[in-house]
C-alpha cells in the first residue's frame, strides 16, 4: 500500500527535523563549553611557553577551534534553522534534500581559518612579550589601541553590510541559494566569511580580556547574538562601538 505525501506531513517533517536541528546545535555547544570550562586550567598552566614547539601550537589551535564552536554555533543558530526550512520547502518542490550538517561544517571551515589566524597571533604575542602568562595584554597601550579599532570597525560600512546578511537569513539564503551538497558547503562558506567580517575585531578583544575567560566569552557571545537578532539598522553595534572606543580611551590615558 502506497502512502501519500500531504502537505501537511511534509510541513510536519519540517517542523520535526528543526527540532533535531535545534538540539543537535545546542548539544554541540554544550560539549564545547564544556570542554573549554574542563580545560580553562591545565591550559593556562601549559600555554606559559614563549619557544613554541608543534605539540604547544596543537594545543592552541585546539583551543582556539573549540572555543569557535562554543561562541560561534550558538549565533549561527537562527541562520542554521532557516536553512533547514528553506532546504525542506525545497525538498517539498522535488529537490533532493541536503543534510543541514553540510551547511555547519561549511560555516565552521571558516571559523577554523580563524582559530588557525588567532593561534598565529597568540603565538607572536607571547613570542615578544605583549601577551601575559594569563594569556591577557601585558602592555595597557596595545591592549587599549585594540579596543579603539574594535569601537572604530563597529561604525564602519563593511561592519554594517556583513552585519545585515547575518541579521536577514531569509534575505541571505534568497540571494545566495545554491543547490546540491556542494552549493550547501559553499553557503555555509559564504555565511562564515560574512560572520567573521562581522566579528572579528570583537574577537580581538579576547587579547585584551584574557583569551581563555569565559566570562568574557559568555558576554560577547550575547553581545553578537543580540547583534545578529536586532533589526536591520539598529543602533546596537554602533552604541558598543562608542563604549569600545571610550574603554579604550580611558586604558590609554592610565598608560600616560
């Protein structure tokens, strides 16, 4: 006996897969943190080292991949969600249907650039002295000319234009939409390299707070997903650019 496919049904799978989706995201974040909460002192003990060797630089670029997923997946959740509606209504129309894990580990490619990038610096930072045995800005000048260029970008064009792709995922995946496993993994490219565009110089202020402080982690990632879920054009990027450079400011004059 042949069973037929209704539009509801096919609305109910949708909803049903979401949900999976949604769990899977939030148990992958959980077991980041958790890894990153286990390891937050053995690391700060280890990463004590100015002469790196590749066991060292393994372990901080580990540290630095995990710490992405922790921070990153959970912003990504809404743009994560909206591909697997959009995939579903596809599959609804006689597309065949792509698994949303294509899409994550796309978006994740990206992340892992920059947790190689973030090693790299960390490693020049320690190698001339600026970055604290607690993996923290040692020089108040640096760290406070840091916050300055993070304040400085949130005002920036560039800021506003990776931002908006981050805060429309229905705009995004409208204009961006590729099929098959291999468009999947491209939008989810193309979705990282926009978030790290949106991101980075807050990233940067991990040197500045601490690289393995997870309750500067926790801020910025409400911080960036407030940015992600507030509307288009609204002034919360702009208002922590102002505090940004204000913070930075007053670092700079404890250091005259």
């Amino acid at each position: 006996m042949r069973l037929s496919v209704t539009p509801a049904s096919v609305e109910s799978m949708i909803r049903r897969d979401r949900r999976v989706i949604l769990i899977g995201l939030i148990g992958i974040s959980v077991l980041a943190w958790s890894y990153l909460v286990l390891v937050t002192d053995n690391m700060m003990m280890a990463i004590r080292f100015v002469s790196w060797t590749t066991a060292d630089f393994t372990m901080a670029f580990v540290m630095w991949a995990v710490m992405m997923v922790g921070m990153m997946l959970p912003t990504a959740s809404p743009m994560v969600l909206m591909f697997a509606k959009v995939n579903g209504n596809q599959h609804r129309e006689g597309e065949p249907i792509v698994s949303t894990g294509v899409f994550v580990a796309g978006y994740l490619a990206i992340w892992a650039v920059f947790a190689l990038a973030a090693t790299l610096l960390q490693w020049g930072l320690q190698a001339t002295g600026l970055l604290s045995s607690a993996m923290g800005m040692v020089n108040v000048v640096v760290g406070g000319s840091i916050m300055i260029v993070a304040g400085i970008y949130q005002w920036t064009p560039y800021k506003n234009t990776c931002l908006r792709f981050c805060q429309t995922p229905l705009g995004f995946f409208m204009t961006q939409w590729r099929d098959g496993v291999g468009g999947a993994f491209r939008m989810g490219l193309s979705h990282g390299a926009y978030c790290v565009g949106c991101c980075w110089a807050l990233m940067l202020l991990m040197f500045v707070s601490g690289v393995m402080n997870l309750l500067w982690m926790a801020v910025l990632v409400v911080l960036i997903l407030a940015e992600k879920i507030t509307p288009p054009n609204f002034w919360l990027s702009r208002i922590v650019g102002m505090v940004l450079v204000t913070w930075g400011g007053w670092m700079l004059g404890t250091a005259i």
